[in-house]
C-alpha cells in the first residue's frame, strides 16, 4: 500500500473502523515509511489533547431520581385534578433542573471551550497542513493580506527586534467566527497569536501537554497567545505586544 491511501485511512484506521485486512496493511506502511508514521503520531497527539482537555459536565445526581419518579407518577391512574397538577409540577421542575444545568455549563465552559479551539488549531498548525497563509516578514505585507477576508484589521507588530520576528500570518476559525492568526517565531519554536473582535473579559492563561497559553482584551479585541516556549517568555511576548 503506498502513502497517498494511507493517509486518507490514518483516521479511520485510529478509530478502528477498518476491517483486519486493511488495519494489518497501515501497520506494516506505518512500520517502513517515516512521512506516514509522522502524521499519524501527530494524529494521534492532536486526538489525545482534545480527549483529556474536552470539558465535561454531570447533571445533578437528583435529576434521573426526579425524571423516573415524574414516569411513574404519569402512568398511575388518574386520582383527581390535584393528582394532576402534581404530576405536572414534577415534570417542570425536572425540566427545570435540566434547563438549569444547560446553562451552567455554557457560562462556565464558555472560556474553556476557547482555549480548547486555540489548542487544537496550534497542533494542527504544526502539523503541516495549515501554518501560513501569507508567508512574510514584513508587517506591511501581512496586515494588507487580511482586507477583504475579515470584518476586522488586526494589529500585526513587528517585534524581531526583541526577539520574536513574524514570519506570516493565515486565517483560522475559533468562538465560532473567523479570527485572524500572527505567526512569530522564537528561535526554532513557533507562537501563534490569534485576535478577533470580542468583548472585554478576565485574563487567562493555561499549560497543556507542554503548550503554554495566555488570553487578554485589549481595545475591544481578544488576543490568544499559544506556544511550546517557557512561561516566562510567553509572557514577555505579551508584554511586547501590548505596548
């Protein structure tokens, strides 16, 4: 089997959704090609960071309790409008519950489900497929680059003087917009800095499978710097950016 079909089973082949026959050629591939092996252990990082990082939420353990006990009260003959009425009151309020747990994972996993885009677009960036959309180190090239493509203009920042040149820039999709991405280097390491229009919120920062991140507003925009460089100097990076 050569490379251009294996790399389109690499997913379904992590997945284990290929038959023996198909799932025993990919692993003797995997075994001789160094390119092959490369995606997919890429693959398989980037599916081991979205799995251990992806928030979850239980619902009150009172709440399958009430919903059984809603059930049961609906299917016993009917005893009187009262009857009714608290068949009814049970059913809202299980509902209620439901709806009340609903919103509690949206305003508490809203910051969270951000930086979980923030990683998975870092990785997959370094994967190869998708880093620069317009390669260049001259701010006057970069920032032209995105007219017409965003609602927006970012603030691109030349700061090679200090340490982390830019090397280009792309467009990528976070909170459920399009969101323009500054690409800087740090010597051999790369920091991607993601912007969009946003409203004013806490700072965050967060460390995940060696990658350190740091989010702020700044002048009605939300920044997201992401890297596999130190703390340290990922917030010297976004003290030289902010002035």
């Amino acid at each position: 089997m050569t490379c251009a079909p294996v790399k389109s089973l690499l997913e379904p082949y992590l997945d284990e959704e290929l038959d023996a026959v198909q799932r025993a050629q990919v692993a003797e591939h995997l075994a001789a090609c160094g390119s092959c092996a490369e995606m997919h252990a890429r693959l398989l990082e980037l599916r081991t960071a979205i799995r251990a990082h992806a928030p979850y939420y239980r619902a009150p353990a009172s709440l399958p309790q009430r919903i059984r006990f809603s059930l049961r009260q609906a299917n016993r003959p009917a005893a009187g409008p009262w009857r009714r009425i608290a068949i009814a009151a049970a059913i809202l309020l299980s509902a209620s519950a439901a709806w009340n747990v609903a919103l509690f994972r949206w305003h508490t996993s809203h910051a969270d489900l951000i930086a979980q885009n923030v990683l998975s677009s870092h990785v997959r960036s370094l994967m190869g497929a998708h880093l620069l959309d317009v390669p260049s180190s001259d701010r006057h090239t970069v920032k032209p680059w995105f007219n017409g493509k965003l609602d927006f203009s970012p603030n691109v920042r030349d700061l090679a003087a200090q340490g982390f040149p830019l090397i280009g820039g792309r467009m990528d999709y976070v909170d459920d917009r399009p969101v323009a991405v500054l690409v800087y280097q740090r010597r051999q390491h790369v920091v991607n800095l993601f912007t969009w229009p946003a409203a004013a919120s806490a700072g965050k920062e967060f460390s995940r499978n060696g990658y350190q991140a740091a989010g702020w507003n700044t002048g009605g925009m939300a920044y997201w710097a992401i890297s596999d460089i130190g703390a340290a100097e990922l917030r010297q990076f976004e003290s030289l950016y902010k002035q």
